[in-house]
C-alpha cells in the first residue's frame, strides 16, 4: 500500500461486486443495445419525458417573458386566474340550468296492471271478473303484472273482482254497486 492516510486509502480501494449470472462486465448488454435486460441499475427516463420547468415572466429574451404566453388582458391572463369548474363567465352555468333528479326510486317496487272501476261498466252484471276475463273482453291489452283496480270512474253493475290490489275508493264503489272484492296472492 503507497503511503497515504487511512481515510482516503479507503475511498481509493475498488469496490468488488458479485457477478450476475456468471458474465463478467464486458459480455453484458449495454443500455443503449436493442436486447437490454431490464435491471435496476439500467433504467434511464425516454427522450423529452423530462423537461425543466419553464420559468416565466423572466425576461423577454428567455422566451416566455412580458405575458408570459397569456395574451394581453381579460380574466385569464389576471393573477389568482383559474375560475372554478362549471363558471361560465357569469351565464347561468349548465349545472343549474339543467333540472335535478326531485326524488330517489323505490326499491323492490311493485308493478301492477291497472284498471279504473269506469272501465267495469261495460262487462256483464254479476260475472265474476279476473286479469284473463279482462284480456279476453279488451279491457286490458298486457297481461303483463298483476292486476289493481283504481277507484276512477263510477261502477254501475255488480261484479266480483279478483285482482291483486285494490285501492279504498275502487273497493268503496265495487261493495257499493253490491259487487265484491276478491285479493289474490
């Protein structure tokens, strides 16, 4: 060892590292060869992902002076500029001119065909009336859900009804008229 103080002798010595995959340093594939393995110690960023940050208002010999790129007066060129999401230069923006949903659906809701006590009036007095009877006679057109009777109209014959809901008034009418009211499950 030359005669040289202890701490800069260390700095000096070569650093020995192991051996990946058994190569020595010369048979490895440099970065910039088209079959690079991918290593920790071989990642470098693309050309132009890293730009410096351009510095405004510097100068107008350093490209982005005097405006600074912002054109010459108005709103968007003030300090404090960004104007908040949805402002519309003070026009009613889109989001309060558009109507808002007033109310949540129902969940599970139940679905029924439904049919007023007036449209009863031209079946036969003393049948007894049921979804199928109704789509045979033309009442209803989609058998689709069950049926509920609705109390609209007046009922002027007398009928048993099987549906699957009834509203107070229609059930009022039907037991009025001397009719009766059948639920079914």
């Amino acid at each position: 060892m030359p005669e040289l103080p202890w701490w800069l002798w260390q700095v000096s010595a070569p650093i020995r590292r192991p051996q990946r995959n058994g190569g020595s340093p010369s048979s490895r594939s440099t970065p910039d060869s088209p079959m690079t393995t991918l290593r920790l110690d071989s990642l470098k960023a693309n050309a132009g992902a890293r730009r410096r940050k351009m510095r405004k208002g510097r100068g107008i010999a350093a490209g982005q002076g005097a405006s600074c790129g912002f054109g010459m007066r108005g709103q968007k060129s003030r300090s404090g500029r960004p104007t908040r999401p949805g402002f519309e230069g003070g026009q009613m923006p889109l989001y309060r001119r558009v109507p808002k949903l007033k109310h949540f659906t129902t969940v599970n809701s139940k679905e029924f065909t439904v049919v007023n006590v007036a449209a009863l009036n031209e079946l036969k007095t003393g049948s007894t009336i049921n979804l199928d009877t109704l789509v045979k006679n033309g009442v209803v057109t989609s058998p689709k859900y069950p049926l509920k009777v609705l109390g609209n109209g007046e009922l002027k014959v007398k009928l048993t009804i099987q549906a699957a809901a009834f509203t107070a008034t229609a059930r009022n009418k039907i037991e009025a008229a001397g009719g009766t009211c059948e639920i079914l499950d």
